[in-house]
C-alpha cells in the first residue's frame, strides 16, 4: 500500500513538472462605445479603434535555458462580428525560440520603433477615436505597425529592452523595412529611441520619448521627425497627461504633425476618462477635436463604452 502511494505521488510529480513545461493561453480584449467619430455626424456604436481581438501564445520549454514560442492574434469588429482584415491573424502570426540570448521571433510581427516607443507615449494607449499616437508619433504615412515575411530579435536586461526587425521587401519595393529601437524602463521613469527604415525609397523617420510618474499624475512627451517617399521632410509632437484619481484615470493630451512643404499642420486636442471597475473591466468616455484641416467635415468626436479584457 504504502509502495503504491509513493508509486502515485512520483507520477503525480512528474506530471506536474511536465505540465508546468508547456502552457498554452487565450487572451484577447473586446471594447464597444456609443459616439460619433471626428469627420462625420453620424453616431453609431462603434469599435472605437481600440484594436478588439481574441489570440493564443504559448510556450514550452526545451531545457538548457531554452524555449520554443508562438503566438497568434486575430482583429474583430465587435459590433459587426466581422474581421478587420483580408489578414485572418492580423494582430501576429509567430513562432521562434528564447534563451539567454534573447528572443528571435519568424513571422508577421510588430516593428521594433512601434513597440519600444511609438506605442508607448499616447497617455490614451492608442485606443479610441481620442487616441493621439498616428498623429504625433507615426505621421506623414511613413511609419508600419506590423511586417509580414519578417525576423525580430529581443534582449532585455536591467531595465533596458533593444529590438530589431527586418523584413521581405514586397514586390516592387526597393527597401527591406528596417526598424532598431531600445528604451529603459526603471521605477517611475521610461525613455525610448526608435528608428525606422520602411520599404520605399526615400521613407524614413526616427522617434525619441520618454514618460515620467510623480505619483499623483504621469506626464509623457515624444518627438518624431523623418521624410515620406516622395522626399517630403515631416515632424511632429505629442505631450499627455494621466491624473488618478481613485478608481478613475484621468486623461489629458495635444498631438501635431506637418509636413514641411507645406504650412497645414494636423492637430489633435483630446480629454477623456477611464473609470475600472476591476482590473480587467472599465468604463470610459472621451471627447476629441482635430484642426488643420483634416478631416473635412466636423472636428470634433466623442465616445462612452465599456472595455473588457482576458
């Protein structure tokens, strides 16, 4: 009796060990709002550009320090059940191994300057129709999100995180899109540098920023400057602010851009707040108004709605 319950406890252990060698999780994130975006009149519920998605990632471990991964994310339109891409995996599509070495990553995948610092100085997260990022950090039409057919190397160590990513050059393109970026992140404090090569010509940009957290706000500024393919010089600048304040999250930001062959500026003024119900579950409303000219039609937006992240 007693060899058989030692029998059953090793076997239990080695299951446990084994199971704890490979996971596989589900996660993914869902946000509807009413509202009305800038440049139109027509209110609507609407997916607020905030990205909707459902993915898988996983891991096992190989021993010696080393792992496999991969990991695949699909965007939706919640209020329609429709995908927002001919790309079934537009999110990511990835596979690759890690170790002391770092992580290298094969597949569709985000740009380094996107991840280190284009998508890290919005105080609005890039998400919702108040969402400050493509005009003050990625303008012009340089700057990608994601490349397909491409390779991405990670390191972390010590607060600082370096990412490069290279890849195919579509048909008819002259360039490979080429991004390195690294930003340090320690306490209170973030800094990043990202620059970007994409597939044309002449296209380029590099951005820098950096934000702080003192506690009762975070303050987050970021600059970009670069030229589209047509040799056009651009640049632009982003300021936010985020006040707690209890439950609620107050926020608060200014983003412009222009192009400088011409005297139109783009601008984005935007306010809003987030009140979290939980820590995977919030509510939110915003309003937003753009200048220079673009869009045509009313400048100001608004939403109120309800993000629900696993």
């Amino acid at each position: 009796m007693n060899k058989s319950l030692l029998a059953l406890a090793v076997l239990g252990a080695f299951a446990g060990a084994a199971s704890a060698q490979s996971s596989v999780t589900i996660y993914g994130k869902i946000e509807l709002a009413a509202g009305k975006p800038t440049g139109t009149t027509d209110k609507q519920i609407m997916d607020n550009n905030t990205g909707s998605r459902i993915g898988f990632r996983g891991v096992e471990d190989l021993g010696g320090g080393m792992q496999a991964l991969f990991g695949f994310e699909h965007r939706l339109s919640p209020d329609t059940g429709t995908s927002t891409s001919t790309n079934f995996w537009n999110g990511y599509s990835t596979v690759g191994l890690a170790g002391s070495f770092g992580r290298v990553n094969l597949g569709r995948q985000y740009v380094a300057a996107f991840t280190h610092i284009q998508n890290q100085i919005d105080p609005f997260s890039g998400d919702t129709q108040a969402a400050l990022r493509d005009t003050g950090m990625r303008f012009g039409g340089i700057t990608k999100v994601r490349v397909a057919d491409s390779i991405r190397y990670d390191f972390s160590a010590n607060g600082i995180n370096f990412a490069a990513s290279v890849g195919e050059a579509p048909a008819g393109s002259p360039d490979r899109p080429m991004s390195v970026a690294v930003n340090y992140s320690a306490g209170p404090m973030f800094l990043g540098l990202g620059i970007e090569n994409p597939e044309g010509a002449n296209d380029n940009v590099w951005n820098i920023g950096g934000r702080y957290n003192f506690g009762f706000a975070t303050l987050s500024a970021g600059y970009g400057k670069g030229s589209n393919n047509a040799n056009v010089d651009a640049k632009g600048f982003l300021l936010g602010a985020v006040v707690p304040f209890g439950a609620t999250d107050f926020k608060i930001g200014y983003a412009e851009n222009k192009l400088d062959n011409t005297s139109l500026k783009t601008k984005r003024a935007s306010i809003g707040a987030d009140y979290n119900l939980s820590k995977r579950t919030k509510l939110f409303a915003n309003y937003s108004k753009v200048g220079g000219g673009v869009p045509v039609g009313p400048k100001s937006g608004y939403s109120a709605g309800i993000n629900h992240s696993f």
